[in-house]
C-alpha cells in the first residue's frame, strides 16, 4: 500500500530541494529567498523500493491567522493531519530554533508519526544541530543532505516498517474494485473519456489576481490552494488531483502571467517559466478572465500562446456574481472574443464565479467538448470527399500559370487534429487559401475552436518524371564509360 509523507518545517530549511529529490526531477521551486513554497505541491516518491505520495508544504511561521503567513501555516497544518507521516525538517547548520520547538509541540498533536530529519548535515558544520534535535521530544534525529542525497538510506530504514504497518492495515479492508480502467471492445479511434487511470490533464491560467485558485479550491470544494486579496499568490504550478463533476481530472493552478518587461524579480520569473511548462503538458487550457477587465493585451497574448502549443482553449469569464447588467456584458464579451481572438473562433466562452460556484456546470460541460474536439479523428474517404468538394467550390490560384493541384489528404494525428494534403506546388499555395481550408474543415467537422494543423506536401508538379534522371540504354553504355569526349 502506497502512504503519504508530508514535509514541513520553517522557511528555507531545505524541503522542497528534499522533495525534488524524493521525485526524481525538479517539480518545486528552488531558490535561497525563504518562503518561495507557498501552496501544497504533491508527488510520487520513490526510495528504494519505496513507492508513495509526497507532500511539499509551505514553511511554518508565527504570524496571525488572517496574514497570508497565517493562511500559509493553516494549510500546512491541514496537510500533516491528512497525512500519514510527517517529516520534520530543521536546519541542522543554524541548530534548533524557538519556532522549532513550537512547531514540534503542534505536529505532536496533530500527527502520530512524525519523523526529525536535520538537514544541511553534511561536515562538522552540522553535527552541533543535528545533536540538538534530540532536544524535540520526536525520537532520533535523521542527518541528511537533501542536495547531496546524504542520508536518504537512514530514511528509507525509518519508513520501511511504517509502510509495512499500513500494507498490513489495509489488507484488512475490502479490496476496491476499479472500474474505469477495464477496457472493452470497440472503435480504436473513437473519443475516449477521461477515466481515473488517464485523468484529463487541465491547466488554469490568467493575469494576476483573476480568481485562478479560488476557482480550483471551488471545483475541489475545500480550500486545497492559498488564495487572499494579494496579486500574485500562487508561485509556482501546482498540481491536484479532482472529480469534476464526475470527470477524473489533473488540474494545474498556475502563477499570474504579466508582460515580460514588468516582470524583474528572478523568482516571479521562474514561476511564469513554470506556469508555461504547465501549458505544454496540458491538454485543455481554461484562461481566466476578469469580467471586469477582459482581454487586456496580457490575456490576448496568453490565449495566443496556448494555441500555438496546440492546446484546446476554453475561455471563462471570472467575478460574473459581480456584473449588473449581464446580457448586455455578455454581448460584449462575444463581440470582443470573435474580434480580438480569430485564432480561437469558435472556441467555448462560459461565464463563472469562482467565489459562489455559479456556472460550474457550463465551465465542465465546455471543458470535456473542447477535449473530445482536440481528440477528433476524421476518416481518410470522408476527408477526400470534402477536399474535392472544396476545391470545386473555390478552385486554388495558378500562380505563373501554373495549375496547383490538391490530390490527396489524410489526417495524420490528433491532439490537435493535424492534417496533410498532397499538391502540386505546394510552396506556391498562399496563405490565405490555407485558411480557407482550415475554415472549412472546422465548419463541416464540427471542431470549433480547437487548433488545426494543416500541412502541405508537395508531390511535384504536372510532369511526374521532371526529377527522374535519364537513363543511357546498355547498347551504348559501354561507348560512354571512360570516354572523355561527346559522342
């Protein structure tokens, strides 16, 4: 039975450089200003042959409840009782602290399995800490190393007869039977749904302070992530797990996107990076607008982003609670969406609010449309058929005369549909009948707003030996080797 570890600790003693390395690759950021962690990122871990899920938390500090401090504690504390192991991290260099010894009183309360790890105990320079960790009351102190991996062996000898209590506690239970993963007989290009063993993998993003966590804390229905009146909460990309509404789903919570010149600080920097990379694994892209200021240039440039990595895009309009006179509004909303974004013509535009809940349901129901578009395959004969149709309707241009000729076409992927057609001068067709193309292939296959990639592949033009070398008949080969002079 797989376990869930939650690290906790002050600022800056290591845990999410520990956490990194418990995954095996650089999900959390790192970086010497303390506080960078400020929401609850989850991972697999694997030690040895150790497989479970690991929890990278906020630091601890002693501020009030209503500080982003305090809001920052309060869901950490929140992780260590839903988690089964709690790991301590102190900082062995700078020994224990008053605010150590706090929190060990706290997490004696809330957890019964809480494990001290001394990390930056590599050297003398940490021993003296390491030794004073003794002093919490929570058993023998581990030393380790989280950038070196020092250590990592004393913790995988605390954690093994740990997992092996909780195998054997489940084995009590009754095993559960999942269904969603039993696969049947049928089309292999028919759409698939989501199901929890392929959840659908859906990034949020935005300008600053659009409601982004408070919208996924909704769809959770608890408070998962850090929200507050502040810009700019969320630092990096963070993950969880959810049933929307019945739909398996990975959502990703991403930092506040901004325009590159406004953006100086290093940290604000790699959490953008961050929030893009999210972007690219994802598979629907929801971008989050506030009513109240929709589509700045900012958003424009987000949405346009998402495109070009070939995600479906799903617009919602935030704060819709706050609107008065909302036909009027909406009307707006259309008019700006089909001028300002032509690219994404056609793609779903919801209204929500994050804060009470209120059109959820339509921002689901655009979510899984968007996905099955993205996923849509189109058979090869119904494909030709349309291209002759289409080239009967509006014959492509004969550029210097020449006749560009369409003569086949397929659909060579999906995720975004992409498409190829074999043509005679193919370099030569312009761009705008490419779009007519495009047009048309949304229009007659029912893919609005999805991103289409149609390629052209020349096949040669009218002569179909123009490139064909000419061959010397055998009766004459033997007069022409090692002659110098044309006969």
């Amino acid at each position: 039975m797989s376990f869930t570890m939650a690290i906790v600790g002050r600022p800056n003693v290591g845990k999410s450089t520990l956490f990194n390395r418990l995954v095996g690759k650089r999900l959390a950021l790192v970086d010497d200003q303390p506080g960078v962690t400020r929401d609850l990122r989850e991972g697999t871990a694997r030690l040895g042959d150790l497989r479970f899920v690991v929890i990278d938390s906020a630091g601890l500090e002693l501020a009030d409840d209503d500080s982003l401090q305090g809001r920052m504690r309060r869901l950490t504390e929140r992780a260590v009782e839903q988690a089964d192991i709690c790991l301590f991290v102190i900082d062995a260099r700078q020994g224990v602290t008053p605010a150590d010894e706090i929190f060990a009183d706290i997490l004696r309360k809330k957890n019964a399995h809480v494990i001290v790890a001394a990390n930056k105990a590599e050297g003398n320079a940490g021993e003296i800490g390491a030794m004073e960790a003794w002093s919490l009351g929570l058993g023998e102190p581990l030393r380790i190393s989280a950038e070196h991996g020092e250590g990592m062996d004393d913790l995988y000898r605390v954690l093994v007869p740990l997992a092996d209590a909780f195998e054997a506690e489940a084995a009590t239970t009754e095993p559960e039977i999942n269904v969603d993963v039993i696969e049947g007989e049928g089309d292999e290009d028919a759409y698939q749904p989501p199901t929890k063993a392929r959840p659908l993998q859906l990034a949020v993003i935005g300008r600053p302070n659009a409601g982004k966590s408070t919208l996924i804390n909704k769809i959770l229905g608890q408070e998962r992530l850090l929200t507050g009146p502040e810009a700019g909460i969320t630092r990096d990309a963070v993950s969880v797990q959810a049933d929307f509404m019945g739909t398996p789903m990975r959502i990703f919570d991403t930092a506040g996107m901004r325009k590159k010149a406004r953006i100086s600080d290093k940290l604000e920097k790699m959490s953008v990076s961050d929030g893009l990379r999210a972007v690219r694994f994802a598979e629907v892209v929801v971008l989050l607008l506030d009513v109240e200021v929709p589509f700045e240039v900012q958003d424009l440039r987000i949405a346009d982003y998402a495109e070009s990595e070939g995600r479906a895009v799903v617009i919602a309009a935030n704060k819709w609670d706050l609107e008065e006179d909302k036909p009027h509004k909406l009307n707006e909303l259309r008019e700006a969406f089909e001028r300002l974004l032509p690219q994404l013509k056609g793609a779903p535009l919801v209204t929500v609010s994050a804060k009470t809940g209120k059109g959820l349901d339509r921002l689901h129901a655009a979510v899984l449309k968007a996905h099955e578009v993205w996923n849509k395959r189109i058979s090869t004969g119904r494909l030709n058929t349309w291209l002759a149709l289409m080239t009967e309707a509006h014959p492509p241009p004969a550029p210097g005369g020449r006749r560009i000729k369409l003569r086949y076409m397929t659909q060579v992927k999906t995720r975004p549909p992409g498409f190829i057609v074999m043509a005679s001068y193919a370099d030569k067709l312009p761009e705008s009948y490419s779009r007519y193309l495009v047009n048309g292939l949304r229009q007659t296959f029912e893919m609005p707003g999805t991103p289409i990639r149609l390629t052209f592949r020349d096949q040669g033009g009218d002569n179909p030996f123009k490139d064909r070398k000419k061959s010397i008949p055998s009766r004459l080969r033997k007069h022409v080797v090692g002659r110098d002079k044309p006969f």
